[in-house]
C-alpha cells in the first residue's frame, strides 16, 4: 500500500478510503479543497493502483496497513477517516479494531449489513 499526503502535518489529519475498482486519484478534487485546513492522507488500497505491483488479500489487510501508518506517523489519531463503498467498510474496521483513534467516520455507500440470499 502507497500513502499519499497533502498539506502540513501539523494539521489535522484526515484519511480518504477510495472504493473497490477505483483509484485513489478519485479524491483530487476533496483533496484540493482540503489540503489547506487539514492534512490529508490518501492509501492506494492493493490491487488498486498502477504505480506499484500489489494484491488486495482482505479488507481487513487493508485496515490493519492503515491503522500502522496512522500509529507510526500521526501518533495513533486523526481527526477523520472517511471511506466510500469497500473504503468505507475499511473505515468501519478501522473504528471497530479501536487501536487508533478517531473523532469523526464518515461512511459512504458501505455494504455494512449481509443481504438475504
């Protein structure tokens, strides 16, 4: 997984999750509009990115790559964590795992819930 940062790291920290099938370029225009009040982090999930070989094993992998990254760089918390569709399953993981902290999840289009088959 490649992290992707915006802004002054003095800032608060806000992580963007993109979803299944799209990039992390997906977020540009949230990104422009954000980089100056916050710092902005953007993971290229696995198996996701042109930039690098890599492949996605689990949404769980996924959570526990950017729960390190938040541990080893931001001391343990953001501000926000925003995920859409599988990003936002990996925004709940993330909450759920409590190993870091977060003051606001935002959850997009997240399939939370099992259907009926």
């Amino acid at each position: 997984m490649r992290f992707h940062t915006f802004g002054d790291k003095n800032n608060r920290a806000i992580v963007l999750i993109h979803g299944v099938l799209t990039p992390w370029q997906m977020w540009e225009y949230q990104i422009e509009r954000l980089k100056d009040e916050f710092y902005v982090i953007v993971p290229a999930l696995d198996g996701h990115t042109e930039e690098e070989a890599s492949q996605f094993v689990s949404v769980e992998k996924e959570a526990e790559q950017i729960e390190d990254y938040i541990l080893e760089n931001l001391g343990g918390q953001v501000y926000a964590v925003c995920g859409i569709s599988m990003g936002g399953v990996i925004s709940s993981i993330i909450w759920k795992n409590r190993r870091v902290k977060i003051s606001r999840l935002v959850m997009d289009g997240a399939p939370l819930a099992r259907l009926p088959r």
